[in-house]
C-alpha cells in the first residue's frame, strides 16, 4: 500500500511542480508562524513522512542507517574530492589511518580542505552549475559573486542584497577573488538581482525566464510559489493563489484564461516580479523603459506595465511583501525563510551527492535538514560554516 | 544508467556493468550519446520575434495558452515522474535515503586533477594510428562525460550516463601506462620524498600505491584483486594496466 501511495505521490508532486494546478509541496521549517497563505513549498519534507501516526510512538525498526560504518578514511577521501576536487595525498592518508584520534584528525585535515584555496574554485563551479551560468567574466560574475561570499563567510543574504562589489573576478591560477563592482547602469545593485551576465542569460519575453531563475535557484521550487490552503473556484475550476484573480493583466495576453489550466495559479505570482527585470535588455544593461517584449502574433510588442499587472497593482515578491524595485526584492527575499531553506537543502545536496532539488525532486525532508537550518540562523547564514558542519556529521562520515 | 540510487558501497556492481559492456572497446572513444547543446543565451525561447519556435513543454495548448519552458536549460531534458517515483521508491523514505550516501559522478576537472596528480600528461597526444591518450578523451569527451553547457543554461551533470561511465574506464585504462611509470615520483604519492612503486619486484601490487590512487587506506582484498588481475592473464605487462584502470574505475564510480 505505501509503495503504491509513493508511486502515485510522486508524479503528483511533478505534475504540481511543473505548475499545472494545484499546491507545491509542503515547505517545512514552519517558523514563520503565521496563518496566510503558504509560500512556495519547495525543498519541504512530505509531511508525516516519516511519522508512526495516531499518537503511537514509532516502533524502532532497523534501518539502512544502521547499516552504515564510521569510516573516516573514506570520508576524507570524498570530502577532499567534493571540496578541492583532488584526493588526499599519501600523506594525508596515512597521518589520518595512523591517528589514535581519528575523528579529531579528521576533523582538522577538514580544516584544512576549507582553508585551501582550491576550495574557493570549487565553489565557483558549484555556482555556476546552481546557476546554470558562466564560462566567460562576465557570466561568471555571479558564482563567483556567491562563492566569494560563501568563502568569506559572508551572510549568505549578501547575494541579494549587496550594493556594492556584486561584479567580483575570480583568478583560476591563484585561486583568488578580486572585487569589481557591475557596469550596467542600475539605479541601485542588489547582488546577483541585478547582475548583467544573469540578465543575458535569462533574458526572454516578459521577463518571465528571469523570475523563474530567481525562484527555482533560490526558493528550490518551481512555479506556483504562493498557495492558499482552500481554493476558489474560478468558472469551475480551482485558483490556489492569494492574490486577487483580476490582479494581473488579461490583454493581449490573457493571464486570466481557464481554459486549459488556471494561469493566474502562477502568473499572479510571476507578474508582480517580472516588472522589476523588465528594464534589462537582452544584453543586461539596465534601461529607462521596458526592454522586453509580448509575444503577441504575428508582431510581438514591447511589454507595457498593464500585460503583467492591472493598473494600481504594486510589484511584490509574495502577496502582502510589496517591493518597489530590485534592492526591495533582496531584502525580501533576505527575509524569506524559504530562500534560507533552499540554500541550506542546496549545501545537503551537495554533501550527500544527491540529486536536483527543482528538477529531480531531489528534496530533503526537515528530520534532515533542521538542525542545518538552525546552526545556519545561528551563524549569521554563514554557508561555508553550515557547510562544513555537514561534512563533520554522522551521515557524512558513515558509508 | 541512473546510478543515483546507487549508495556508494554499490560501486562495484557499476563497475562490473561498465566493464561487461564497455571492456571490449576500451581502447577507443566511444561514440558519444549525449545531445550536443549549440544554443547561446538568447536563442531558443529568447527572440520575441521567433514565435513560432518558443519552447514545448507547454502547458494547455497552443490555441488557448502559451508554451512554457519545462526546465531553465535549452534542450535539457524533462524530468520523467515514473522514472523518479521509480528511483525514490528503490531509494526508500526520504528521512532515510536523504541520509545516505548516493552516487555523483566525477566531476571532470576532479578526474583531471586526479590523473595529473598521478604523473599523466593530459596534454599528449596519440600518434598516428594510435588510440586517442587518457587527455585526448577527456578533453574530447565532454559531452559523454555529462559537462556542463552554459550557454544553454545547462550545468554539469550529477549523475553518470552509460556513455559517461564507460568513458571514464576508457580513461582510466588509457592512462594505466603512465600511471604506472610516474606514481614513484608522483608528489600526491610521496612520503617524506620517497613514492612507492606500483609493483613490486614480484610483480605483485604495492598497497601504498594502491592507497595512493584509491584515496584511503588499501585493504588486503584490495591487494588481493590487484594481484588477482596481475597474475590472470597471459601478457603480464596488459594486465597490470587492467589492474591499475580496474582500481581507479571501482574507486571513483562515484565521487
């Protein structure tokens, strides 16, 4: 019966994902202790996943977990590939094989992994494969942005909300970050928010490939982001999202239509971000107008304000956080424990050789991942410190 | 081949799948059987006036809705939800199989650094009529070797492919030779200036050497496979390369 509940959970939960219709799966964390609408759901665990249910305490069942050994040779060997990208010397090897206290050597040739520069180029292709972008300086401003900051241990939120040095260089011979601050024009840098290579990169109609960076790269979930726990019912069918149905435009593209599916489950959301990417041309310098175009037929048109929002509407990251521009989304979304918990899951991820969270579902269910999420609070959202207690963890170490 | 649901301890039967299917043609590239991505930023999906060839994956069609991008990536293939729910299902709770080591490939400037750190010169090239060398595959190989394609906003790989996985062996056994004649003088491989030799004058395996490129402690089965694949065939030279690629590959199926 269970396998049959997961078989078919699953290709729900995809289907979900993929912004059909209907709620994302539940975020966990619940710390933000408020009775409105769920926000984007994404790295969360499937909730009572793991629960013995009616108040019964689980009975103790063997486990794969309890198959594991503590084998700190094998864990050094696949920190030092996953952190500096080669294996330990023989030096290494040995010192640790011959060390009465095998965890405290280890834990200090870790110190030294996150201390050696190569881990600073590690981090940069960890990013850029995150971000799905890089290759030249200018695409590679910001992983390396991200990385600089994780190397420094720098509040992870500077990402979206550094005014200044968010265009950094990174010298692969000497393994070494130089700051450099964007030439594109903004108004007002907000990390990697206003970062020109990502505005290139991501630049399409309307925006939208924009926002759905920002959300599946930072908030670990695709579209829709905002679910509320009882549906409408619009011309028969259910509307999930917070927002006023009528919020979003409906000419020339008809964000309203229900005919397939309820676009508005997703555009309310999408179409109150989108405004604030719009000015970026398609080569990320930031405009006085609109840049992006309406792929109306048989002539697109550039994108006027009344295709995403209504008129009156304000631009916001989620209903009820309005922001008026890119540095207001960075602190928004600074804010969001969501954007915290993708972060976190991330580094997870990245440990235990696991999977896409977005993509392949790859989640990590809060039994895992609280504490991580509490130690990273704790350290001023330092990654590389949460990072590295996971390489210092009981999973980690066991095989 | 999705090796993800693969723990770590599961590499050897990764190897025995690569070494029964690939082992014949290992002195040759295989084809690679990866999409090539030739798209830049801006391409498909990006060009307003290019209504016609927005992206698939849409949702609804096309008379009432518009088409939607199913991932980030141009060309990058959508998840399949019954091929997930199958893998989860195998890997169990997600409170337990979180928690549990899966299989990554090896990234490849890691396979890069590994071999060069073992004395191989990534820079050579084959002569005339020669397979291709352990440098010329990798650098050749970058599709089958799951690489990233930034301007398709796709990045490197996780998991291995077949295709992947076989090359890596292909690798591994084009870079045997040097292996063996520069892990004495190798750095990663020396203790106080002094790197053990591959073989013993025996001809049987040295277990710091093979500690060297195993990256832990060998075992006794270690050596005893080692030896195992020296003494197995008739051509003794042949088979300590085997041996050497043999190790690395069971070692570093997964990262």
């Amino acid at each position: 019966m269970g396998r049959k509940l997961t078989l078919l959970a699953l290709p729900l939960g995809m289907m979900i994902a993929a912004c059909a219709n209907g709620a994302p799966t539940g975020l966990s964390g619940g710390d933000d202790g408020n009775d409105g609408p769920s926000t984007g759901a994404g790295n969360g665990s499937p909730n009572g996943s793991a629960g013995a249910g009616a108040g019964q305490p689980a009975p103790p069942e063997h486990t794969a977990l309890d198959d594991r050994t503590l084998d700190y040779g094998e864990a050094l060997r696949t920190a030092s590939l996953k952190l500096v990208r080669d294996l330990p010397t023989l030096d290494q090897i040995q010192k640790l094989a011959a060390a009465k206290d095998q965890k405290a050597a280890y834990s200090a040739a870790l110190d030294a992994l996150f201390a050696d520069p190569r881990f600073n180029a590690r981090m940069v292709k960890f990013w850029r494969d995150t971000m799905r972008i890089g290759g030249d300086p200018d695409m590679d401003a910001a992983p390396v942005l991200a990385a600089k900051i994780m190397s420094e241990g720098r509040p992870y939120t500077d990402l979206f909300t550094a005014t200044s040095g968010t265009c950094p260089t990174f010298d692969p011979d000497t393994n070494t970050f130089a700051d450099g601050d964007c030439q594109n024009g903004v108004p007002a840098a907000a990390g990697v928010l206003t970062n020109p290579g990502v505005m290139t990169q991501f630049y399409s109609n309307m925006a939208f490939r924009r926002v759905r960076w920002v959300q599946e790269t930072f908030v670990c979930t695709k579209f829709p982001a905002e679910v509320v726990a009882t549906p409408k019912q619009v011309d028969g069918k259910d509307y999930t999202s917070p927002w006023d149905f009528a919020s979003i435009g409906n000419d020339p593209i008809n964000f309203q239509d229900t005919s397939a599916v309820v676009c508005a489950n997703c555009h309310t959301s999408i179409n109150h971000i989108a405004p604030l990417f719009g000015n970026f041309d398609a080569n990320g310098q930031y405009q006085s107008s609109i840049q992006v175009m309406t792929p109306t037929a048989p002539d697109p048109v550039t994108t006027q304000m009344s295709h995403w929002l209504r008129a009156g509407e304000k631009t916001s990251w989620r209903s009820g956080v309005e922001v008026a521009d890119l540095p207001g989304l960075g602190k928004a979304m600074a804010a969001d424990p969501d954007v915290a918990e993708c972060a976190v899951a991330g580094m997870w991820n990245f440990t235990m050789s696991k999977e896409d969270i977005v993509n392949d579902l790859a989640t990590v269910p809060d039994e895992v991942l609280g504490t991580y999420k509490t130690k990273f609070a704790a350290s001023g959202m330092d990654l590389k410190a949460t990072l590295k207690q996971m390489f210092l963890s009981d999973d980690f170490t066991k095989f | 081949m999705n090796t993800n649901i693969v723990t770590k301890y599961g590499h050897l039967a990764v190897l025995g799948v690569a070494l029964v299917a690939f082992a014949p043609g290992c002195a040759e590239a295989p084809t690679g059987l990866g999409k090539t991505h030739t798209s830049k930023p801006g391409d498909q999906g990006s060009d307003p006036n290019d209504v016609e060839n927005q992206p698939g994956n849409g949702v609804g069609s096309q008379s009432d809705t518009f088409d939607h991008f199913q991932t980030l990536g141009d060309g990058e293939a959508g998840p399949d939800p019954f091929a997930i729910a199958q893998q989860r299902e195998e890997e169990g709770p997600p409170e337990i199989r979180t928690r549990l080591h899966s299989c990554q490939k090896m990234q490849i400037t890691t396979l890069k650094n590994m071999l060069t750190s073992f004395g191989v010169d990534l820079t050579a090239t084959a002569s005339n009529g020669q397979p291709p060398t352990a440098g010329q595959l990798i650098n050749g190989g970058g599709t089958a070797l799951g690489g990233a394609n930034y301007a398709a906003r796709v990045g490197e790989q996780i998991v291995w492919t077949a295709a992947g996985a076989a090359k890596q062996f292909d690798i591994f056994v084009q870079a045997a030779p040097e292996i063996i004649a520069n892990i004495k003088t190798a750095p990663a491989c020396q203790v106080n200036g002094t790197g053990p030799d591959m073989f013993n004058a025996d001809n049987t395996c040295n277990k710091d050497a093979i500690s060297c490129l195993i990256g832990k402690p060998a075992t006794d089965e270690h050596i005893a496979i080692c030896n195992n694949l020296v003494t197995s065939a008739s051509d003794i030279d042949k088979c300590k390369e085997i041996a050497v690629a043999t190790l690395l590959s069971a070692a570093h199926s997964c990262e």
